[in-house]
C-alpha cells in the first residue's frame, strides 16, 4: 500500500489484457521518450519465450487496473558466456494516479516476487531520477551495455540477490519480439 490509496498488486489474467492495453497506451501517450508502442511490445512479449506469467503485475484499486509492470527474460552476453536477467519494460501507471507511488508499489512487488522465482538482476532503461530510489545503479558499473546508442544515465541495473552482477559483463540481449 502507498500514501492514502490502497493498492492490491496481483498477477494479470488473460481478462485483463484489454484494459491493461489501454492502460499502458494512456500512461505513455505524453511521455516524449516513448515511442508510443509500449502496449504492442507486451503483446508480443506475451506471446515470448522471455515471458514469465507471474512477473506481469497490475494494480487494483477496488476493481479497477491503475498499474501495469511487466519484467521478462533477457541475457547478458560476452564472448565467453552468457549470464541470464530480466528487464523491466514497461511499468505504467494511469496518469491521474501517477505521482502517488503506485510505480513504486508495484516495482518493489515485482523485485520480491522475482527474487523469490530466483532471479538475481533486472536491467533497464529509463528515467535517471526515478528508478535509483528502488536501488538501480548505471548499468556500465557492473560493466553490462545495450545493444543500441542511449545516454549511459538511461540504462540501469539492480541486483536482486546481492553479489548477483560481480562477475557479469557483456551487453544485453533481448528477445527479437523487443524489436517488433
């Protein structure tokens, strides 16, 4: 629960995709990094190897979907070995509840659910400001790139099971469907 809202994070159903479409469209229809296609990637990533049923979370607020976060498998790769992470991509939040720490709730409730699925990382790319409060770091301290040109600030890791990312490097490579 944050602040005065009470929020329920439960694992999405398949009932409701359509909302958390809408959703994800509305939370990213202003933000001026986005590329507006938040909404088809979770799609496609539902429909992935990456993805993982009990890392795609809503939150209620009585019956209704405010929230969405979704983190699915990637790797980490060099050209020695590969080393397995999730990212997280997208968290979203209807706009008239943003600000009120419903992201927050729902990324702290997706790191413990994904610790206790036993998975140690989560990488990503997103706001400087935000995301270090839930303890990201920049992703090139732990010496893990992007496969693509983005400010260094932007790209982000956090160790979910300490010591996870001390022997990782390489550059991340996600699921093709990321890609359309």
């Amino acid at each position: 629960m944050s602040g005065s809202l009470r929020i329920n994070c439960r694992q999405e159903t398949a009932t409701d995709y359509q909302a958390v479409f809408a959703l994800i469209e509305r939370a990213f229809e202003n933000e001026p990094m986005s590329d507006h296609q938040e909404q088809f990637l979770v799609e496609r990533l539902r429909k992935s190897d990456a993805f993982v049923p009990q890392l795609s979370l809503v939150a209620e607020m009585g019956d209704k979907i405010i929230g969405y976060i979704l983190l699915t498998k990637i790797q980490i790769q060099n050209k020695n070995v590969h080393f397995d992470s999730l990212a997280l991509a997208p968290v979203a939040v209807l706009p008239e509840y943003q600000g009120q720490g419903v992201g927050g709730t729902l990324i702290r409730t997706a790191h413990d659910k994904a610790c206790q699925l036993g998975h140690g990382s989560v990488v990503l790319l997103g706001h400087e400001t935000y995301y270090p409060k839930f303890g990201y770091r920049p992703a090139h301290l732990f010496g893990i790139s992007l496969p693509f040109e983005v400010p260094k600030e932007n790209c982000m890791a956090v160790e979910l099971i300490e010591g996870t990312l001390d022997r990782v490097s390489g550059t991340v490579v996600y699921p093709s469907v990321f890609f359309g």
